[in-house]
C-alpha cells in the first residue's frame, strides 16, 4: 500500500507534466526524422544498377549465375574480356568492378585438395565499398561464389591474397561500424533518458526538503528506494525506447537498406534478447544514478558524479564496440556485459547464456543499489547533514 | 497526568565543515549542538522550547521526530523510544518544519492523500479527515491548485494538515507562526489550542515570548545546548514576566547580560 503509494507519485508526476512526457519522447522522434532525411538525401540517386565488370577467365558457369542474380534484383550487368587497366579504371569509377580467375579455373578446384596444405585457387574481385553500386556487385557477387563454393566443397579462395581489393578509403565503411557502435549508441540513449528523469526526481526533491517530508513518515526506507528507482525506471524506459525505436528504425535508411530487410535478418530470440539487456541496464542504471543522487546535496553535485560514471560507462562502450575480441569476463562487468552481449546479438554471434546472465546480474547489481540507496536514506550525515 | 514525551540526558554533536567553522569562528571541528537535555511532556499539554537563535531547539525537536539520531541518551514517545522504535514513533508523531516541505508540483489534494496512504490509512478514513481539516483551515478552495501557485500562507497550512494527516497523539512544530501573516498566524495559534483540547500533546520551539505565554502549560528553556529552566509557566515566571526571567536565567549561565 505505502510502496504502491510512493511508485503511484511518481508515475502522476511524470504523466501529468506534459514537458516531462515531450522529453522523454521527443529525442527518439528527432533521431528518427533526421537520420531518415540524412539516409533518402544520400540514397536518393540510387535506383537502378546497371554494372559493368571487367572479367579474366571468369567460368561461363558463374558469368550465368551472376547474370540471374542480377537480373533477379531487377538490375543489369555487362561483362567486359581483355579491359585494359582494369584496376586502374575501378579506382576511378569507370567500371564497377573486375574479377580476376586463374586460368582453367574449374580444373584447379577439381584438382585441389583442401588437406594438402597448398593454398587453394584464388579469385580476386576488385571493387569501391564506398560506391553504393561498386560494393552492391561485390555483396552480391560473392554471394554467387558463396554457392558455387559450396557446391564445390570448398575449392578456391575469394580475396586470399595480400593486395589490396577493395579500392574505398576506411572512413567509409560505415554499415558496418554502424552495427558495431549500435550498442554504445543504445547505452547512451538510455544512459540520457535515465539521468532526465531520476536526477530530478531524487536529488532534486532531496534538495528541495519533499524528500525529508516522506521520511518523517513511517515508511520503509527501503520502499521509499524502490518507490523511486521502480516508477522512475519504467519512465525511462519509454525514453529509453522511444530512441532506440528512432535508431533502429532510422538507420537502415541511413545505410540504404529497406527497414524490412534489416527486421528479416535477425530472429526472435535477438530481438527478445535485445529487450531483455535493454530492460535490464535500464533500472541498474536508474539505481546507479539514484545512488549518486542520494548522496549528492544537490541536483548540481549529483551531475556531476552521474556525468563521470557516464564517461566511464562511454569509454567501456566505446572500448567494446573497437576491440575485436573481448574476453567473457566482461560478463560480471555491469553495462559492459550488455554491450558485449547486444553487439553479440546484432552480429548474428548471439551467446544467450551470456545474455542471460547479463540480464540477471545486472537485475542484481541494481538490487544491491536499491539497498544501498535505503541504506543512505537512513543515514543523517547523508540526509541532514550540513 | 499522562508523561506522553519523556526525553533523557540528550547528547547530539555536529562535526564542522570548514565552511561553517569559518561562520562559526571557531577551530574546532565539533560542536554541540544538545548536551544533556531532559524533560517531560503530558497530554492535553502544549510544551514551549524556548532559547535564542542556535541554543538546540531544532536539534531537539528533530532527535524527537527520528529525522537524527542521539549521541548519548534517548527520548520516548507514547512509550516508544526513538533510537530503537523509529518508525513506530513516527506514526505517533506530527512535525512541522520548514525544512520539511511539500512538492510543488501537486495539488493540496493529492499530496492529503498521499501521506494519508504513508501513514497507512485507508481511502475512506483521508476522505473524512480532508474534508474536517481543508475546511477548518480554508484550504478546500484551494484544493486543486498547485502548491506552487498559493501563497506562503496557504502553503503553510497545507503542510500544517499534511503533518497531522494520521491525527498524531503528538504534534511538533518548529517556530509554528515564523514568516506567516497575523491572521495565519492566528489561525495555527487557535489550532494549536484545538489540538491541546482534543488531549493531543504539542511541543513547540520558539523565541516569541508572547506566544509562549499564550499557549504553552510548560516550558524549558534552552541556552547553548543544556536545559537552563524547565517547568510549568508560573515555576519559571516566579512571579515576572517571562521575558525579565528569560534573560535573568541567560545572564546566570552564560554570564552575559543583553
């Protein structure tokens, strides 16, 4: 009853202020209007392919396959023999790719054999990732030496060598980093939309002496902790969501796919995955901050503890989205752990053990701080002192 | 008579930030804000603390509502001790400060019913006890508009009716009339009155003279933390007023005459 009286306050508080509710929704609404701008004025030229490739010994077989695919996609392709500085007229744009097959090339997979140790036959595709039609052929086209390989038990090689084939600058390689920093992008969003809403709520009222009214009454500290931490933490999920809808929702279009294309490619249990990690940093960090909040004297002070813990939580982010491989330790490390987990996830190397116990440890970390957090609501130099 | 508030040989100290050792002009680092106070308080009595600015009232009247805790010493209220029975003494007791305020945000209304529900009363009982309060004290015109948009008077009466929302046997305030209008004033000075007739206890800080002598059965005095005079009023008048008493107990402790 008194619990359920303290959550109640906080949920009147925040859905009867409307400026609150327009906060809280607005960041997700703008992310999603602006990246879906940003992705139709840089997609919007990119209709129709029409590819034109430089070919040595490519096998009539796979110039046929290639040809269906293409064709299947609505799109043309021409395939050029004996192109004169084929590598050169990639670079610059005049042909959208050259593929380079050894001679007799079906004989030498024929003949190859994987546990001789030999390198296998190679194929080499030289292409722009920079250029939206350039880096089409080149997904597309291994696609089709995908299958063929795998018709021929794994036979040849496809970009083996040491050279340098794909003709983009780094910078540019951005559906990928893309799908790496989605994580650290989602920590900051809820990181944002945690902080907007408990700062003001804790340390605000403790500042302001309501917090001090509740508890000359005879409320439990403990429900009085939870009594924030719970309403506040389902307040910052909408935020939290409402951005992560506008991300996910808005970045396909930024990286020229279709939204269906980007749903389609990943299955339930991430999606299930995905919400449960979200769920579960949202009240750790809730706490954490509501922590930082109690013990701050002001609104002010608690800014300022909650931004370098929001650093911290950044670096972390950041660190895990750069850093190829990540030792399973991490999983004891709140936020971390769901980073890792989620970049799992959206990678297609879902861990689900190692999600779920993200999840659960998380849930428990934020616990530990809701009896923290009652522990220094009964503590007078933290609450009344000077 | 019925002792509803017995406080024993209470002892609170402060340690001294920096800052306020600056203020205090003072180098050392603890101060003693209640040293060894003991008194007594009855139903159906309203007991004044009377002492200059500084001499531990507010320190008092808060070891009193559980919001600190003693160094030394304890105090019961209705029989539960503060430092072992917190949260039972706290359903027992009403405090009004002005450190203790109410979220702007909320209606009169809302904020009635919600520390209804903290004290753990059903819907039924807030409803009659709002109407029986907002009316006394004129606030049900009131009862809608945000807290932030009364003026002080008002607000200081909806925090008075939030503070005996669960209608406490004892009721605290500290410096109940500061910053009000005359007619609030007047309006908290007869409540208070009330309370004493309904057999509630009330125990009050103040340095207002005149309002001791209005309401107060007892009174002690407080100088630099220790109780200089306790008693009824006409133990501690002894036959003056109560102002030429006040400073002739100062004058006898602190060995300064104003």
């Amino acid at each position: 009853m008194k619990l359920l009286a303290l959550m109640k306050k906080e949920f009147v508080r925040f859905f009867s202020d409307p400026k609150l509710l327009i906060n809280m929704l607005l960041p997700g609404i703008l992310i999603y209007i602006i990246y879906s701008l940003m992705g139709n004025l840089i997609w919007q030229d990119a209709k129709e392919y029409k590819f034109v490739v430089a070919q040595t010994n490519a096998p009539e077989q796979i110039v046929a396959m290639t040809t269906a695919a293409v064709s299947g996609n609505g799109w043309s392709i021409e395939f050029q023999s004996g192109v004169q500085d084929a590598k050169e007229r990639v670079e610059k744009g005049e042909l959208t790719a050259y593929v380079v097959f050894p001679e007799v090339f079906e004989e030498k997979i024929g003949e190859y054999d994987a546990e001789s140790g030999t390198p296998a036959p190679q194929v080499e595709l030289y292409y722009r990732s920079a250029d939206e039609e350039s880096m089409s052929f080149f997904t597309l086209f291994t696609a089709v030496l995908d299958g063929y390989e795998h018709g021929k038990s794994n036979k040849f090689d496809v970009n083996a060598g040491g050279e340098k084939y794909d003709f983009s600058e780094e910078t540019n390689v951005f559906a990928t980093t893309m799908g790496r920093m989605l994580p650290f992008i989602v920590v900051a969003l809820v990181f944002s939309s945690c902080m907007g809403v408990t700062l003001e709520s804790v340390a605000g009222e403790k500042e302001r002496g309501t917090l001090a009214t509740v508890l000359v009454t005879s409320v439990r500290r403990s429900h009085v902790a939870l009594g924030k931490v719970v309403p506040l933490s389902c307040v910052a999920a909408i935020g939290a969501l409402s951005s992560f809808l506008g991300v996910v929702l808005s970045l396909p279009k930024l990286a020229g796919m279709a939204v269906g294309d980007l749903v389609a490619s990943y299955g339930f249990t991430s999606y299930l995955l995905l919400f449960l990690l979200i769920m579960s940093v949202i009240p750790l960090i809730v706490a954490a901050i509501a922590a930082l909040s109690t013990y701050a004297k002001s609104v002010k002070e608690a800014s300022a503890y909650t931004s370098i813990v929001m650093i911290v939580a950044m670096v972390l982010s950041i660190a895990a989205a750069v850093v190829q491989s990540i030792g399973s330790w991490t999983v004891v490390v709140p936020i971390l752990n769901a980073v890792v987990a989620m970049q799992g996830v959206l990678t297609l190397n879902i861990s689900v053990w190692q999600s779920l116990v993200s999840v659960g440890l998380n849930l428990v970390y934020a616990v530990l701080l809701v009896l923290l957090i009652a522990k220094m609501l009964s503590s007078e130099r933290i609450m009344f002192g000077k | 008579m019925e002792e509803i508030v017995r406080a024993e040989n209470l002892k609170k100290t402060f340690t001294l930030s920096k800052k306020q050792r600056k203020i205090e002009k003072t180098t050392i680092g603890r101060k003693t804000a209640v040293d060894g106070l003991s008194f007594s308080a009855y139903r159906g009595e309203i007991y004044g603390l009377l002492g200059p600015n500084g001499a531990g009232k507010t320190t008092t009247l808060r070891l009193l509502s559980t919001l600190i805790r003693p160094d030394a010493g304890d105090a019961s209220v209705c029989g539960r001790s503060v430092t072992k029975e917190a949260y039972k003494v706290r359903d027992k007791i009403g405090f009004m400060t002005s450190e203790l305020k109410l979220e702007g945000f909320f209606t009169p209304d809302y904020l009635f019913g919600f520390f209804g529900r903290l004290h753990g009363m059903d819907e039924s009982l807030i409803r009659r006890r709002k109407e029986d309060l907002f009316a006394r004290f004129g606030i049900d015109k009131f009862a809608e508009v945000k807290v932030q948009d009364l003026s002080t008077g008002m607000k200081q009466k909806v925090s008075l009716v939030v503070a005996i929302v669960h209608d406490p046997d004892v009721v605290i305030f500290d410096e109940p009339t500061n910053g009000l209008d005359v007619l609030t004033a007047k309006v908290v000075t007869d409540f208070l009155c009330e309370l004493k007739a309904m057999g509630k206890s009330v125990i009050l800080s103040t340095h207002i003279f005149s309002l001791v002598e209005k309401l107060c059965d007892r009174v002690g005095i407080i100088i630099d933390g220790k109780m200089a005079k306790d008693g009824t009023l006409d133990e501690v008048w002894a036959g003056k007023t109560l102002e030429d008493r006040f400073f002739e107990i100062y004058h006898t402790v602190t060995g300064e005459t104003i």
